[in-house]
C-alpha cells in the first residue's frame, strides 16, 4: 500500500502487490533475497521513492 497525504488528509492507494510474511526483511525493510521477483519489486519501490522525491522536490520550488 501506498499512503498519500494532502492537507493533512490520509489516502491509501494499492499497488497491486502482496509479499508472504516470510519473503519480507522487516528489519531491512525490503524483500528477501529467496523471494519471488524480487528485483521488480525493488524498482517499483526505486521509482516509487524518486517520485516522492520529485513532488517534494516540486512543492519547496513552489512559491507561496
């Protein structure tokens, strides 16, 4: 899941995937190495994250 928040207003938006329990490295944070596409599943999470960058990025260089 996704959670987006706007003007202090939660949105969750799924993205489709489900890892088992035993795939996942809570520690770590990302999938473990024996888990089943596991290189897609960390450039969906890559280009999640730069996104979220990006609109960070966007609404500092926003002027008031």
């Amino acid at each position: 899941m996704l959670r987006i928040i706007k003007d202090r207003k939660s949105k969750y938006q799924s993205l489709g995937l489900s890892i088992p329990p035993q795939f996942w490295d809570f520690e770590k944070n990302q999938p473990k190495r024996n888990c089943p596409n596991r290189d897609a599943i960390l450039r969906l999470i890559t280009e999640m994250e730069k996104t979220v960058h990006s609109l960070k990025n966007e609404k500092k260089n926003k002027p008031p």
